[in-house]
C-alpha cells in the first residue's frame, strides 16, 4: 500500500506544488522584478561613478531604494546601511559594536532561540574577542521575561540582541519593553527583523532600538540584499567587518548591488501600502489552517505563543510522527520542520527545544509559512493532506501501538510534554 | 554542496518511502512470526520487523514493518521487508544493512537508518529461531 | 563659444553615450539576464531548504554555478566561496586570515596600488589587531619587485596580496613569481584578481596562490556577487567575517544570493568560451584608440607598463588637463578619471602617483576602460572627442600660456614629469 | 547619498562649463586691462580673470578668464566674468563668492572654486586701479 492514497477532488482548486514555508524565502513579487529590469538592463552603471549619467542613474535609483526602505520602517534614509542580507547586518551589528566597544571586560545578551545569524556572530565575539555572552532562556510561550534581561545587564554590557520575531515559532518578543529596558541602562539595542519587517508593522522610533536587521527576500523582495538600520541619534560606535572604498557612509564597502537594492526597495514600498490588508488576510488563513488541523487530528500542539505571533507563522507539533517524513511525504507541499534530518545538525530544532519541548516534540514539529500569495483553497488542500498524512505515519509508528493509541489524548500529551 | 545530499526528495529513498508496501503488523505471539525491535538511542527511531516464516521450506512469506523515524529509517525497514520476502530465513542475513543504504543511496548521516532496519531483521530472525527451537526442544 | 562646437558627422555611427568605463562595472550581458530571470521567478526557493523542490531546484543551479566558476579559474567547486563581491572577498581573505594566525607578532605585506577595498582590510588589521603591514612600492611601469617581495618576507608574515591586476592603470602584477617566492617562505598568497578574472586566463594553479577574489559584475555578469577562491590542498586557515548557519564550508553565511550566483556562473561559463577571441578583439581596439590619441594630440602620457596590462585598460594623462573637467566635457562618452575630483578623498589618483607622476600629472589622467561590447566606432568617436576636448581645455589653461604653448613638447613633458 | 553631490552632470555648473563664453585673455599689458591670478595651493588650481574697464564711466565692458581645474573652477570663473560684465567696476566685488557658489550648486567641496574665481576677480579689480591710479599721479 503506497503511505498516502491518491484522492480525488483535493488539487483542482489549486497549482501544485503549493509554496508554504515563507520564513525561508518568498517569492520575487512580479512588480519587484519589473522595477529592477532596467538596472539589469540599460542602466547598468555603478553606483559610485561620479562621472557619467550612467553612475548618476544608478545613484539616483539607489537613494530612492534608500528611501523607501527607511521610510518602511520608520528611518532617515541616512540611517540605512545596505548590506547583502540580514546574516550580514547581524554580523555588522554585532561583531561592529563589540569591535568598537575599547572597554575589556565586555559583555553581550541574546536569547537562546535566536537565528544563528546571531548565535554564531555571538559565539565568534565569545570565543574569539572574551567576550561574555548571556543567552536568556525563554518561557513554554517563547518569550523572554524584560526583567531577566533587565537582570542580566551588567556594568560592562555592550550590546542587547533580540530578534523581533522568530524564524522557526513566528513569536515576537517584547522589543520595546526591551529597548526601554537596556537603554535605562544606557546599552545599545539590536534586533533582527529580518521576519518581521515587511510581514507586520515594525517602526523603529516606536521601538526604540538602535540597531535593526532587514532582509529583502523575506518580503518579496530579491536575495542577496539586505539592510542594517543604524539609529543616527545616539548612534552606536560600530567598526565595519567590510572595508574598502568607504561606501554605505563608510560601514559597508563594495560595489552596490543596484538591482538588488532597487528591488529591496520596490518590496519595501509595497509592504508600506499592502500591510494592512494582507496582515488580516493572511491571519484569517493562517487561524483556518489550525483550526483545520486541529479538528481533524488528536494530538497537535501549537509551538510559540498563540498571541504574540506573526500572523503568517504556524508552527505545529504532531505527536509520533517524524517532522522530515512528514515532509518528505508532503511532495507537492513546501513546508519546513525542526526535524534534525531535515537540518543540517543532528539535534532536532533548538528553538522549540527552549520552550520546554522533548526532542520527540521538536522533530516532531512542523512550520507553515503563510503569505500575501496563499489562498483559502491552497490553506485547506494542506490541512487535508497534512492531516491524512499524519494518521497514515502514525498508523506506521511502533511507538503509538506500543503505548495505546495515536489517537488517545493522555499518551499523545504525555509524549508531546516529555513525561 | 554537501547539504543538499541530504535532500530526501526525488531520490531513491524518497521514492521507496512514499511507495512503501510492508507497513503493518503480524501478531507477534503466532508461533510462524518473528518479531524484532531496534532502537538507534541517538536520533530517537525505532524500527519494528516481523518475518512470518513458512516452518516448512524455512522460506519467508511475508514481512512487516512499523517505523518511527524519518523518511530514510521508513525506506530502509520497507526495503528490508521486501528483500527478504521469499528468501530463506538462513540466507535473510545476507540482505545487509550496506546493501540497503547502498540501494537507497542514503547519504552519508542516514547510513545508520539502514543498519536500524537490518538490526530489527537480526532480532526477528532470532526471534522466530527462539521460538522455533523452543517448539523443536518442547 | 561653448566649450566643445558641435561636429556634423560623428554621431552617426554609434548609439551615445558610449560606455568606456568597464573597470566600474559592465553591462550585465542578456544571456547572463536569460540565465538569471527563472531564478528571479518560478525557481524562487532558497538553496538551503533541503526538505521540498524549490529548494532543490535553487541549489542545484548553484552547484551548476559553481562549477561554472570553478571552471573559469582552474579550480574545483570545493575551492569557490560565493560571497557579495570582490570587497568582500578581499576582507574575507585578508581579515580572515589574520585573524585565524594566532602567533603575535604578525605582518602581512601587500603593495600600495592595491584596490581599497585591500588597503582599507589592511589598514584594519593593522591598526586594530596589531598586524605590521608592509605595502611595497612599484617602478614606473606600475610593476613590484619579486625581490623586494622576498626581502619583505619575515618569519612572522601571515599572507601576502597583491592584485592580478589594477583597476586604474591595468598593470598585471608577476603574480606567479610573486607566489612561488612567498610559497618558498611557506607564506600563503591571496590575488585580489577583480580586474582580471573573465578578461584575461586566470589560472590558479598555475599562478600558484591560496586565495583569489573574484567579482562578477566585472564580467558582464550581475552585481552583489563575488568569489572567493579558496585552496584546498593546504588551505590556508580562515576565520570566516560573516558567520550565521554555515553556508558555503562554513566559511561565508547568509541566504545564497541564487540568481546572482546563476548569473555569475552564465558569466564566468561565457567568458570561459569566448575569451580567447574578444581578448585579442579589445587589445586592438585599445591599441587603436591609443594610437590616434597620440597621433592627435601631444602631451600624452600612458600611466603604467604598455605591455603588462590588461587588454581592455588605456590610462592616460593629458598634459594640462584636469581630468574631471574633461569628464564633465565629454558629456556623450562614459570614463572615469584620476583626478581628485572626480574621486571622494581630495588627492588625485594614488596610484598614478605610485608610478613616480606628480599630482598634476595623476589629475590629468583618464582611464579608458574598453570591453567586448565596444566597436572601432565607438573607438574613433572617443579619440576624436577626447581630441577636441583636450585642445580646448589647453586653450583654457593659464598654465600652458604661462609656460610656453601647450603643444610644445619640452614643457609638456616637463609638467608631465614634475620637472 | 553624499557621493552622489561631487557630480558635475547635468547640474548648474556643467553646464555652465560646458557653456563657457567667455573663456580668453585679453593683452594684460593694455592700460584698460586688470589682470589677476588666483591658486588653490592645496588643489593645484589656477584662475586668471581679465577685466576691460571703460576709463570714462568705470563700467567693466568685457571680462575674460583661463582656468586650470576641475569643471567647477572653470564654471566658476565664467560665472563671474559674466557677472561683472556690463557692472560698475566699483561694485564688481558685490560678485560674491557665495553668490557664485551657490548659484551653480556647487558641492561643500567644490565651494573653493567659487573662491578661487573671486579672488582672481579681486586681484584683476586691484591690478586696474593700481595701473589707473599710477596714470592719474602721473
Ligand atoms: C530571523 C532571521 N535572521 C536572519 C536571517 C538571515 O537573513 P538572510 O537570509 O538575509 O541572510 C534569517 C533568514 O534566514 C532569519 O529568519
Ligand atoms: C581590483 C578591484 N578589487 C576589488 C574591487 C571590488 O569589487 P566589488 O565591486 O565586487 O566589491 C574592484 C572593483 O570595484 C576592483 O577593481
């Protein structure tokens, strides 16, 4: 018996394979691509020649980028510093503070459930420059508690890291409780957006960092650019990991990418006017979706707090059932899990690990990435093909016949809590 | 690169797992079953194996699976089962673990899938043998 | 009487402006386009979502883009980290190296025409991490001294870098003796080959170095995306400048920037096949845009070795000129200039300068930087404007006045040389 | 961004460079002639500006320049002999170099040229009345 029966009806609504996994990359809005032909066409020049309409074309198309991306979060254009991405800006933000930070001994905080964007720059600082780092653990919610943090602040701090939202678990942290927080203590704050900005509104002044990463090809927008937001007023003293030329104000050299940039732009541009009503939009898909789920299947758990969430992000634990088979029996279905095998580490998803999680629970977890292109009729081909195949990994494991039923709440809770 | 051999999708094992055919179970008390059961304590899988032997020719007439585990661990256990089906349990050994990951062509960090699968073959061999002495001795 | 009277006939046989500034970048090529756009549409996935086709699909064109690349330089797809750009390329190899040689004291030595984005990552190194650089000299031609280079060799030199070839002046450096003398000394050698790769045949191995940065947008290919070449046989230790996930070996992460790297492959793949014919196709354009420079004017001067040098690169100086003004004149032909002027600091072209030339000498100079795309009639309607342009400006200046006449060839060559 | 401001095309002065009318000398030993010299030491730019004055009614009838420099010198000084032209010697000063400057936009960095123009305007003004007060003692 092949694992999944073919079904009738379910893929006429749709265009299969069905793009769910967001946080990894979304697709090159059509509109992005139409503004950024010309600067992979006849407006070629390069941004730093001062001397030619081809370089002042090129200029010219970079500080309307510029704008657009500061204006999208709530900057001066002059507090945008375009980078290749946010694995960049968070290695500039980081490693340039603590770079810049004379005083010895130095002190950074993050969070346990970061990006490794941010993880690895802060274990490169540790093991590298003795800087100390404290990584705040986080509630079964996902979230950090400001006074922990405000706790861990020690006299020689540097730098406070806090991701605005979560790649893996969509939960968003308390950044402006934070930065208030830390800047009492007159520390420097950073935050990686990079899954936030775009998605949900994110102003900057509002939050009160200093520092913010941005990636392009989270939001519509190309790969391969990004940004770091560098607050001007009480500006962080920052040292470049990238010289040569002085470009970027004189925090990041090399060449511009101007497509790339412009195309960051057009993306940021858009998020600006179409926030709002895909916010909504995709939430409404997003809550159908689990509550499909949910009512199709014994245990499925929610990983990451219900509330303080991306509304594009579900993140779902289905007991006793391995997250990369699950995945690899989705074949007309792109979407993600903390599964180890489907990393490239041997230890299932860290991140729902910190919430309190089993192992078994964190291989076991499953993300979906909705976006402003889902439809209804693609939300419920999945939860219908996600749900059968569930039963159908389930009806395969020894471990559910062992204990009693996949279907019997107490056993599934109990495995899904780590009991 | 190297990540993308981990990739389960389109390859061989993918295509195994989807189309696997000796999912299920046999009650494990029948005296012509064996049962065998193999954990591999660092990933968290579990394989279950089950031969049903024909006591006659000594020849395996059928064989089932249950695996927790991912893709590769499913593959493997189903690609087992089928191997050894209308083998003779003497010879049902002789379906390796590196002939299995080598079919599967599993990369290099799910090899262990294919030894979970032919440790539970071993251990359903061996049951069977326990029970089949046992009657013999009885 | 405006500064340059119009001429009837010269505008016919070519579309203006004319592109001459290829050093800056080139024009993505549109098969280089072609290759890129079903990466910039449906094949939207990212190269490291290993769990559904679309990542699939992403990573195999980079594996295909890699080889590609590899292929051009003589190196294996093991050996190529894609990176943002030749900057970063630079600092990677430069910073990283450093930074991975733990015994103190260190030196580095590298030679003063190098590009910024070399001087700037050694300037770090050495002001922050305690490096001792060495930037040696070079003749008149442009050329370092392998002896020198020998001599410059401590016990305590961590890498050596010189370029493969300059942006400015087009002088390709003996980079082959340059590695077998450091490599003698167990020294390992990084080639900041920007100017040089998909130009000219670079070879690796038979250059024999360690590390080589490479720039696609150089090339004909797309910008933001860049190489570096790592060794493997006894590769040189590399703490890597922007970490977060492990990509590319461990040694650049971040978000593949697949279109640019499909791009950069389709580039380096073009270049493999064609370069043989437009290499000779774009020195006789050079020769001949030279020549009738020469032939029109006097006071012309070339700035570096008339045969190391790149095919597509002429740098002259005009006697009496600023070389932004005669930028600003030639408002139908794109070049760029070393005058400060058209540069951000305030001093005219350091490189020039390192030749021997005086500041009046390297503000005076223009680099020509010509590619496969360029045409004989491009060629004659550059020589014959320049001509112009650069009588008039003479006619303008006090100083030829005030020496004698700006054609007359004994002051001229005074000027020139700083007598 | 900053960069972008040090560009001479397409902006007030490029134009004016490129437009240039009245480029020239004129014979510096004429009575009626004020010649004068300006450098920029730290640059390397040399402005030479002539005024034709009219003896009778003071009025600078033709104003001329050479310039060694970049674009903006050269637009710099042109602007200038153009604004003197048709003026009061006695007022030729009110010529500013703001003024200058700021009607061709120069960049911050550009501003010298404006400078430099004027200077070599006031050292012309100064050479006429040095040459027409020596003839009146005479
Ligand atoms: C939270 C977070 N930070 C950083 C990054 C890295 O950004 P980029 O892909 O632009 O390098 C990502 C995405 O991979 C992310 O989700
Ligand atoms: C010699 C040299 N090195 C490095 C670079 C920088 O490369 P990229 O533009 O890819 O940052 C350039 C070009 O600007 C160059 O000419």
């Amino acid at each position: 018996m092949p694992l999944l029966p073919a079904t009738g009806a379910d893929s006429i609504m749709v265009t299969l394979p069905i793009y769910m996994d967001s946080h990894a990359t979304t697709r090159l809005d059509p509109r992005v691509l139409d503004a950024m032909l010309p600067y992979l066409g006849e407006h070629f020049g390069n941004a730093s020649s001062r001397t030619h309409p081809f370089g002042w074309k090129a200029a010219e198309a970079v500080d309307a980028a510029r704008h657009q991306v500061a204006e999208l979060i709530g900057a001066r254009s002059s507090e945008i510093v375009f980078t290749s991405g946010a694995t960049e800006s968070n290695n500039l933000a980081i490693k340039g503070v603590i770079a810049a930070h004379d005083a010895r001994p130095c002190h950074l905080v993050t969070v346990v459930t970061e990006h490794h964007a941010v993880l690895d720059p802060c274990q490169r600082v540790e093991a590298e420059q003795g800087c100390a780092v404290t990584r705040l653990g986080v509630d079964s919610d996902g979230l950090i508690d400001p006074n922990e943090l405000t706790a861990a602040i020690t006299p020689h701090t540097a730098l406070v890291s806090v991701m605005a939202a979560n790649n893996e678990i969509g939960v968003r942290q308390p950044i402006a409780a934070i930065a208030e927080a830390a800047r009492a203590r007159g520390v420097p704050v950073h935050t990686d957006a990079a899954q936030a900005v775009g998605r949900v509104p994110i102003d900057v002044g509002a939050l009160g960092v200093d520092l913010a990463s941005v990636s392009a090809h989270k939001m519509h927008g190309p790969k391969g650019v990004g940004a770091l937001y560098v607050r001007r007023s009480r500006r962080a003293k920052l040292v470049p990991i990238i010289d040569g030329g002085g470009h970027e104000y004189g925090l990041r050299s090399g060449t511009l990418n101007v497509p790339g940039i412009v195309g960051f732009g057009k993306a940021a541009a858009l998020a600006s006017v179409e926030m709002d009503a895909t916010v909504r939009q995709i939430a409404r898909l997003r809550d159908r979706l689990w509550e499909q789920l949910r009512s199709r299947l014994h245990g499925v758990q929610l990983n990451g707090s219900r509330t303080h969430r991306l509304p594009h992000n579900l993140n779902v634990s289905f007991a006793h059932v391995d997250g990369q088979a699950l995945l690899t029996a989705l074949d007309d279905v792109a979407v993600s899990s903390g599964s180890a095998c489907a990393s490239a580490t041997d230890e299932p998803s860290y991140v729902v690990q910190a919430l309190g999680a089993t192992r078994e629970r964190a291989r076991a977890s499953v993300r979906f990435g909705l976006s402003r292109e889902t439809t209804e009729a693609e939300v419920d081909y999945v939860a219908d093909k996600v749900a059968r195949v569930v039963m159908r990994l389930r009806d395969l494991s020894p471990l559910a016949d062992e204990s009693t039923d996949a279907g019997c709440d107490p056993a599934v809770e109990e495995w899904l809590t780590g009991g | 690169m190297a990540e993308r051999t981990a990739a389960a999708g389109g390859s061989a094992s993918a295509e195994r797992f989807r189309e696997a055919r000796h999912a299920g179970s046999m009650p494990a008390g029948a005296e012509d079953v064996g049962t065998g059961r193999a954990e591999a304590p660092r990933h968290g899988d579990v394989t279950r194996l089950q031969v049903r032997v024909d006591p006659g020719t000594g020849i395996i007439r059928d064989a089932r699976f249950k695996a927790f585990g991912c893709s590769f661990a499913i593959a493997s256990a189903d690609l087992v089962a089928d191997r050894v089906t209308g083998r003779a349990l003497a010879s049902a050994l002789e379906v390796t673990a590196d002939e299995v990951g080598a079919a599967l062509e599993l990369p290099a960090a799910k090899w262990y899938c294919a030894e979970l699968a032919y440790d539970a073959l071993r251990a359903a061999v061996a049951d069977y043998e326990t029970k089949r002495d046992a009657q013999i001795e009885t």
